[in-house]
C-alpha cells in the first residue's frame, strides 16, 4: 500500500523527478544545490523512503540508480489536500469553503470561475 504522507524535502525530490521524469541522485542534488545546499546523504535518504513509501522506483544503469516517479503529481495533491481537510476543518469542504470564501479575496471575474467549477467540476469559458 502506498502511503502519500511526504515531508517538504521529500517533495522537492519529487517535483524534480515529475519534471524531468527519470533522474540519478546526482542530478537532484545538483538541481537542489542551485537553490539550497543540500547533502548527498540528505537525498539519498529521501530517496530510499520515496521508494519504501511506494512513490517512485528506480532502474539501475551501469551500477548507477535512475529513479522514476510511479504516483502523477495529482493523486499526490488530492490526497495532500483530503488530509489537510480532514485534519483542520475535520472532514468538512463546506467548512473548508467557507473558511477560504471569508478570508481571502476573490474578484468577481474569478468568483463565477470558481462557481463554475464547483457546480461542474470543470473550467467551461
């Protein structure tokens, strides 16, 4: 079973291996160093947790791991974002809504957008 509680490092990681789709841990460090230093020991780890957690896999070339991602970045994001309802608004989207329509500002052009896609699940111009 795949569990889909990732940590911030984790995420990084992962957002890397979406977007170029098949990386070594050199080249995440590498891009992570362009950003934040970050040991190698650092990135293995999340790798290796990736992997046991059912999130990515790995091929090995030439003794040299190259990892893929198994899980879209959507099916990460909804359960992300069912397990921050669940947690703070307990389970409630109308609470979850309502706490999100009171406190932020939402154009008029951007409200019947959003109308839309509650009503129909979907962006229809």
């Amino acid at each position: 079973m795949t569990e889909f509680e990732i940590g911030s490092g984790q995420m990084k990681v992962l957002r890397i291996l979406w977007r170029k789709k098949r990386a070594t841990a050199q080249d995440i460090i590498d891009e992570l160093n362009e950003y934040e230093i970050v040991r190698r020991s650092t990135v293995q780890t999340f790798l290796r947790v990736l992997v046991k957690k059912g999130i990515i896999d790995y091929d090995t070339e030439d003794r040299t791991f190259v990892y893929y991602p198994l899980i879209e970045e959507e099916e990460i994001a909804k359960h992300a974002f069912q397990g921050f309802v669940d947690h703070v608004f307990n389970g409630s989207m109308e609470g979850f809504l309502s706490f999100f329509a009171k406190n932020r500002y939402i154009p008029p052009e951007k409200s019947e957008k959003l109308r839309r896609l509650l009503e129909n699940g979907e962006d229809k111009k």
